[in-house]
C-alpha cells in the first residue's frame, strides 16, 4: 500500500540532489527519517482503527445489555436532562430514546410529590455514592402514574466533580404480583406439608390397626364382662328390696338373702365397680393417645420425657406386628426435652418400624438395640438393628423426601423425610449410620430440657 507513494517521493527528492551543499548522503538520510516517519503513521492509523472497532464493539455491548434489562434504566446530568435511557423505560413511558434525549427527567414525573422528592436527590450536595432508594410514579404511555421502585446513583467524572444521577427501577406491581405468587406457593407449600404429614401418619397408624384392635378388646372385654354381673346383681337387689316393702317377715328375708346371696354380693360390688372404671379409662387412654397420635394439628410444646415416649412407642410396635421382635431396651435416668409429644413419638415409632422392616427382611429374628442418654445440655437416643446396613450409595439420600428401598407399597419414601424435618423444627439432628458390628443405627440428638419430673408431659 506504501510502495508507490514512497517510491515517487524518493525519486523526486534524487532528482533534486544536484542542489549545491547539499550531498547525496543528506538526501539519503531525509529520505530514510521519511520513510519512518511515514511507516509510523500508518501503523497509528492502523491502531486507531482497532480501536474504533473495538470502541463500536463495546458500545454494541453496551446497548445490547441496557436493551436486555428488565429494570428501567435513565441517565441525567446535573441538571435533569436525559442523556440515556434504555428499552424498558422507552417501551413504559412510550417515547423513544432520541424524543427523550434532552428533555428534562421532571417531564416523565406523574404527580408533584414525585418532582419533590426528584429535585431533593438532584440538589443534595453531598449524596451518597451507594444512592438513594426513592418510590417515584412514573407516567406511562397512556398518562397515568405507575409506581416504580428506585435506586437513584450519583455519576462522578474523574476529578470527583458530578456529572448527573443514574435512576434504575423497577414497576412495584410487578414486584407486588410476584410477592403474592410467592406467599401462594408459600402457603400451597405448607399445606402439602401437613397433608404429607397426616398422610405418614396415618400410614403409620394403619400398621398398627390389628395391634390396635386386640389391646382395645382386652379392656372393653374385661367392662362388658362386669357389666353383665352388675347386671345380675341389680336384679336380685331389686328381688329382695321388692320383698322388703311387701312387708316380709324377717324369716323369709332372711331365706332370701341366702337364696340371693346378697352377702356375696354386697362384699362383690365394689370390685366389680372399680374394674369397670379402670378397663373404661385403659380404652379412654387407647382413644386418646390414638388422637394424638394421628391429630393434623401441631401439639403445644412442654416437658417431654423421652423414655415415656420410647416405652410408648415399643408398646405400639409390639402390638402391630405378629412377628417375634428381640428388644434390648432399658430406661435410665429420665432424659427431658421439650417439644410435641405426639409429634417425637411419630419420629420414634418411625425409626423402631424401620429398624424392625430392615432387620426382618431376611429370614431372621429380628433384633432392635435402643438407648437413651443425657450427655451434657443433650438426649442423644439410637435405635440399632441387625439388618444388613444401609448402602453406602444411599447414606447421603436416606432423608430424601419418597427415597424408599422397600418395595412398591410397602413404603411412602416419606417417614424418614418427615421425622428429619420434625426433628430439625425441635433444634435436633438426625443422622444415620451403619455399625461398626454391623446393622444400621440411627441416631436422634435433642437439645435437653432442664425440667422437673412435676413438669413432664405424660
């Protein structure tokens, strides 16, 4: 590209070299300092225009990010007028970007209030360069006023002097739809839970139906059976008072006191009564517990002794299943947390019923191992099994919601999910583990309750 204009300015400057003083060798070194300085030209007319491209390059990006926000976006100098704006804001107050280019930000403004507390942020002396969060209602393309939230930024030249405010923002009815989606997932989502809740509940409860079933018998058995010789009773009380307003001798009351045998009857009573009432509070307390047991509602939180819970829990277990089950199990020392005692016993019985699943799976009897300590200001209980153990691919998933090993419907893959999220709402832990002897241990921590025995929930 340089070869013809360097090639005639060489020969003109030759063709002049016949000027007197000035030698050949003169020329040579003009020419040569030309040549240079020609070469560095264009190598900086080069750079410039790399460095147009990559100014336009930038520039584009520039655009295509402002174009891409969501947010509305405006620039102003110090005194209020646009100098950029980007799509959303274009696209809401429905002015393209060069009919607002120069026009004054106060234009854009729906009420006086809005202007007001503008003008306040474009006055301050001292602003901060973290900005002002302003609520400004904006005019939109029809003329009426939409509230947007803002960030107004001052912008700084180089020497510290400012040059105008940075306003990004965002429609709050925008915000407001998707804080009211937000609540209604929120809230769908809690429902789910206590449906899910009441659901492994009641899976849990339908295990135990049969067991159930035989412990409330032996009471209403034992009251019924006593209600049948009250019953009797009655009638040959009635029998001997109808003689005695007769007006019978004592010779035949006595006769009849024998042939009734009243004696026996009189001294029979009071046993009769008082295994009728302890048979019909052995089933009130069945009912109850079986309400709470099952109950959607979350229980008050007080005094709950953890050994109580256990002991219920073995009860429960013990009922619901024919199958011969080796506990080893002793309490202690009484080991007081506070919490829902409806809602510990769930967890309980729910790591009792999987220890006794897992270690029942294969032809053996099954063998549980439960502890229950105090260990500073925590319980820490572990219920162990003699199954084969957990693999070790599924220890991080086991507290996975419907993460189940047991076969199709034989398990919801929920128990283990819902007892974590009980446990965790008491400040506890739950974690699993396989044995160094073999089997998998669970192993419940919770915070201790320091309580009286006077204060622990039954």
């Amino acid at each position: 590209m340089t070869d013809h204009p360097k090639s005639a300015n060489t020969s003109a400057l030759l063709a002049g070299a016949h000027i007197e003083g000035v030698d050949e060798a003169t020329w040579l070194d003009v020419i040569q300092r030309m040549d240079e300085v020609y070469s560095q030209l264009v190598s900086d007319e080069i750079a410039l225009e790399q460095k147009n491209v990559e100014l336009e390059q930038s520039q584009q990006f520039i655009f295509s990010v402002m174009s891409a926000m969501s947010d509305v976006l405006l620039v102003c100098n110090e005194r209020g007028e646009i100098e950029e704006t980007n799509a959303a804001l274009c696209e809401l107050v429905g002015c393209s970007d060069d009919a607002l280019r120069g026009t004054p930000v106060f234009a854009l403004l729906a009420d006086d209030e809005s202007r007001t507390r503008m003008r306040g942020v474009l006055d301050d002396a001292n602003p901060s360069r973290r900005g002002e969060a302003v609520e400004l209602n904006l005019r939109d393309a029809a003329g009426a006023g939409v509230p947007v939230d803002t960030n107004l930024t001052p912008r700084f030249t180089r020497n510290g002097r400012r040059a105008g405010t940075v306003l990004v923002g965002r429609p709050t009815a925008e915000l407001k739809r998707a804080y009211h989606e937000l609540r209604e997932a929120h809230e769908a989502l809690k429902l789910a839970q206590q449906q899910l809740l009441h659901s492994e509940k009641m899976a849990s409860l339908g295990r135990l139906v049969a067991g159930v079933a035989h412990e409330l018998n032996n009471p209403i058995s034992f009251v019924l059976g006593n209600v049948h010789a009250l019953k009797k009773y009655s009638e040959r009380m009635g029998s001997y008072i109808d003689a005695v307003h007769a007006g019978a001798s004592d010779e035949e009351l006595g006769a009849l006191r024998v042939r009734l045998r009243i004696e026996h009857l009189l001294k029979d009573l009071p046993s009769l009564i008082e295994g009728t009432m302890e048979g019909a509070q052995r089933t009130a307390d069945i009912v109850n517990g079986l309400k709470r047991f099952s109950a959607v509602d979350p229980e008050g939180r007080s005094a709950v002794d953890l050994n109580a819970v256990i002991e219920r829990a073995i009860h429960w277990i013990q009922k619901g299943t024919s199958e011969v089950v080796a506990l080893h199990w002793a309490a202690r020392e009484p080991c007081v947390v506070t919490g829902s005692a409806g809602q510990l016993q769930q967890v309980v019985m729910n790591l009792l019923q999987n220890a006794y699943d897992a270690a029942g799976a294969e032809d053996r009897v099954a063998e549980l191992t439960l502890s229950c300590t105090n260990e500073g200001d925590r319980v820490r209980m572990s219920v162990r099994d003699n199954g084969p153990g957990i693999p070790d691919e599924y220890l991080s998933r086991i507290f996975e919601p419907f993460f189940t090993t047991k076969p199709v419907g034989k398990g919801t893959g929920l128990g283990l999910s819902i007892s974590y999220g009980i446990v965790e709402q008491h400040g506890g832990v739950l974690s699993a583990r396989n044995h160094p002897e073999g089997g998998a241990e669970f192993v419940l921590d919770l915070p201790r309750a320091l309580a009286g025995p006077s204060e622990v929930a039954a």
